[in-house]
C-alpha cells in the first residue's frame, strides 16, 4: 500500500491508515485488478503483496478447484460490477469462498470460508469509478454456529439470535439476487423490444431510459437525464409536448395512429418527416399518483409512404387509362371518317392501335417514366428494315405524354412512307436527324426526309393522318410542325420543347 502511495497519489498517512487497520481491505481497479491490500486482508488471506498486486483479482483468489467455485466467484464479480457501472456501494450478506492454505506438506489447500461483503467505488473529480474498495468480515464461525444450533432445544439465546440474523440476512441477499435477475430480463427485454421505448419521470418529462430503437429514431442523441423540451427542441410546435402533459396530469393514456412528427435524424441534419404509431401510458407510484409515462411505439414511415406511393400510382393508371381510353376513341372516329370500307377501317385502326401499343410496352419497361426516342423510333421503322432507315441524334429521354404521342406521330410517318413515299418503292430511304437545343429550355428539332423515291404528289386533301400529327404536334407537344411536299421527296420538320411535362 506504501507503494500505492507513491504511485496512486494517496497522502502516506492515508496509507498508512489503511494498512494498520484490522478489518480486510483490497483496492481493485475497474477492470478488476488489485491495486492494494492491507495487512489485514494479507493475513486473512495467507497471500504476500508481491503475488497479488497487479494481478486479476479473480486469478489471485479463485475460490478453489470445488464444484461450487465458479458460482462464488460470479457472485462476488456481479457485486464489483455492479457497483463499478452504478456508482453506487453493494452489499453481500453471505458468500461462500474458499481461501486457500498452505497444507503440512506445504501443498495449497482451500478451505471452505463464509465472507460478509461491501464494495465500494471510489469516484476522482469527474465522477468516473478510479478505485473499487472490498472490505470483508470473515462469519464462517458465525455461519458454523447457526448450523450447529438448528434443531436444537433450549439452545443459547445468543446463538439463536445469531443464527437467526444471519438466516435473515442470508435470505434478503437471495431475495434481492432473485430480484436483480428478474429486473436484468425485463431491462433485456427492453432494450430488444422491436419498437421504440422510453420512460420519462415527473411532469417534466425527463428521460429515465430508452432502448437501442428510440436511439435510432432519435439520431443516438445524448438524452438520459434530460427534459424532452431540451432533449428534442424540434417537437416545439408539434402537440407532443402538450399531449405529453395532458397523460401526466389525466392519468389518461394517449394513442397516436400514423401521427406525422418531424424529427433530426442525424447531429446538426435536417429535420425529417416519420410517420408514428405510439401510446402514451402513465406511470403510478404506489400512492396511485402519475410518476411518469411509458412510450411506446413504431416507425410506419415506410407503410405510409408506401400507401401513397399506391393511391398515386392508382390515381396516375386511372389518369392513364382514361387518356388512353380517349386516344383510341379519337382513333376510331378518325380512322372511320377516311375508310369507308370496313376491312380498310379494321386494317388501319389495328396498325394504329398495334403502334400506341409499342409505345405503352416501352412506358412499361420503364414504369411510365418515359422512354428513349431512338428506341420508339426503332419500334415504329424496324418492320422496313434497318438498312432503309437512318437514325441520327443524341440520346433524348422523353416523358411518358411526349413519347405516347411521338409514337403515334411516327407510325403515321413510316406509314405514309410505305403506301405511297420512299418506302413505297424499293430504292427509297429515310433519313432521320435530331438535336436538342438550347440547354436551360431544351427543345428537340428533328427531321423526317424521305429520298430516293417516287415522285411526291401534295394531297388535294388533309387525311387523317396529317390531322393526326399536326393536332398531337400542337396540342398534346406544345410544338410546330411544317410538311413539305417536295418533288424530291417528303419532308417534316418538328420543334417540341422537352421540358413542358415538368413545367405542368
């Protein structure tokens, strides 16, 4: 221990205050190995400074090699531990621990003693555990006394009292071991409850403790001890507080059902919108009085955003299917009004419906977020061969409106182009150009040219067809077209801003 003095920082008569006391005394850091021992304890003991200090105290006394050695030692560690982690001193009324003793022929021999226990830590100017102090009573002729007088008549009153004391203290200790792993199984069932849980005391709401899911709702914010008006200052403005004060002075519980709060998730981010299911239940003291409020509950954020992820989309088919709904009825009336001839009818408002059909399967393919233009224009020009037709632009993503209707624009171009342009013939081309222009407000130029093939006659008449791409072109596009019925061959030209699905 004098050596403790010079190394630890202990006055000397401090020191040796502690080493002239009768009473057994062992110092133990908070990883549980000895830093010092009086003589008293070396005396009890039969150990020497020079084999102990330093060492783990459970490898310097381990209480023997007898079938019930590891359960001595786990009480007397759970002891230390528990009142390293509470800050707080323990008690062991009773333990068994065998020490052990040099035999006659100087063999080690463990003899079976019985110990009284208080652990106490020693805390520096931060308040954290520097030191642990076991201080030890040796009742094992006390313990051999109560065994003695069981059952016997007219035995000393003295020895009874004894006996008694100790059966009583003997029992509380066990009493109190059976408690402690009850309550170690309720706080394990609590920090792995599945859902968020905290206790808060008194009326201002201070948190007591809280499991690994409310750190995480949280951002694993430092909160225990703290008033919930300080712990999470965003909930100001939000009704939690007051609903918080409403159980605490009713007594009454509050259920929450997909309640929108909006919390920091993480140190210094923003703050992000949950959806929670919780219940607010008070807590009673044994007088009846709220003492507090157990909190409970879980995240549903992703079921509520998946919910209206639903109703949008359902919202957005019946959108869809309704436009579509009206596109193939303008088909129809259209196609009627140029065929008179029901199989010319049929065959022209099944090639229309087979193209909107293309587009749909490519709007599919990408959840209705849109479609590449080379990739409809494939669809709409492959059944003439890919060596009749060529393609030359930049990748364009169009959105799902814009490309529904450049879909069926192009079906009526190739179409046109097969009964009676280029494609009509079996030297003639098409060649198709793009580009986007203008970055901040994209618009798309592109260019139909049909060469190389029959002479190009102007119709003395609109068809359906060109009422079909001028009305798409201007009133679903927003855009101009011009058609040029040259000798040469036919030309279309097209100017669609790209933007304008997101403008509306």
């Amino acid at each position: 221990m004098r050596e403790l003095a010079k190394t630890g920082g202990l006055p000397v008569d401090l020191a040796s205050a502690f080493d002239a006391s009768p009473n057994p005394y062992v110092l133990v850091t908070p990883d549980l190995r000895i830093a010092g021992l009086n003589q008293a304890y070396l005396d009890v003991t039969s150990s020497t400074r020079e084999t102990t200090i330093g060492r783990p105290l459970f490898a310097a006394f381990d209480s023997g090699p007898g079938a019930e050695a590891p359960e001595n030692v786990r009480q007397v560690r759970a002891s230390l531990e528990k009142a390293r982690d509470t800050r707080q001193p323990d008690h062991l009324a009773v333990v068994k621990f065998a020490i052990s003793r040099p035999g006659p022929n100087g063999d080690a021999l463990f003899e079976d003693r019985f110990w009284s226990a208080t652990h106490t830590p020693i805390l520096d100017e931060a308040g954290e555990v520097v030191f642990l102090l076991q201080h030890t009573t040796d009742i094992t002729e006390l313990q051999r006394l109560r065994a003695m007088t069981a059952g016997m008549e007219g035995a000393n009153a003295v020895d009874l009292l004894g006996g008694a004391v100790l059966g009583r203290a003997q029992a509380v200790q066990e009493d109190n071991q059976r408690l402690q792993t009850e309550r170690n199984q309720l706080v394990e069932m609590f920090m792995q409850a599945p859902g968020f849980v905290t206790i808060l005391s008194g009326p201002q709401h201070v948190f007591q403790m809280h499991n690994p899911a409310y750190a995480q709702l949280i951002g694993h914010r430092v909160i225990a001890g703290k008033p919930i008006r300080e712990a999470l200052p965003e909930l100001t403005g939000q009704g939690f507080y007051e609903l918080l004060d409403t159980v605490y002075e009713t007594g009454e519980p509050h259920e929450g059902r997909a309640s929108r709060v909006q919390l920091q998730r993480s140190p210094e981010g923003p703050l992000e919108t949950v959806y929670l299911n919780f219940i607010y239940q008070p807590i009673r003291d044994a007088s009846g009085k709220v003492a507090g409020i157990f909190v409970q509950g879980h995240d549903v954020t992703d079921t509520i955003v998946a919910a209206e992820r639903q109703k949008l989309m359902i919202d957005e088919l019946n959108h869809r299917v309704k436009n579509t709904l009206a596109t193939v009825q303008s088909i129809a009336m259209r196609t009627a009004r140029s065929h008179a001839d029901p199989k010319t009818f049929a065959e022209g408002f099944q090639a229309r419906l087979l193209a909107l059909s293309h587009t749909h399967d490519l709007l599919t393919r990408s959840h209705w977020e849109g479609a590449d233009l080379r990739a409809i224009l494939q669809h709409e020009t492959e059944a003439h061969g890919p060596q009749r037709i060529s393609l030359n632009g930049q990748p364009v993503a169009l959105g799902a409106a814009a490309a529904l209707s450049l879909g069926m624009i192009l079906h009526e171009l190739a179409t046109n182009a097969a009964k009676y342009g280029a494609l009509s013939g079996p030297e003639g081309r098409v060649l198709i150009d793009w580009a986007v222009a203008d970055q901040t407000n994209p618009v798309m130029h592109l260019t139909w040219r049909e060469i190389d093939g029959p002479p190009v006659v102007e119709p003395t008449r609109r068809g359906f067809g060109s009422r079909l791409i001028e009305r798409n072109v201007r009133h679903d596009l927003a855009g101009e077209v011009k058609l040029e019925y040259a000798t040469s061959g036919f030309t279309a030209e097209f100017m669609v801003p790209l933007d304008r699905e997101k403008s509306e």
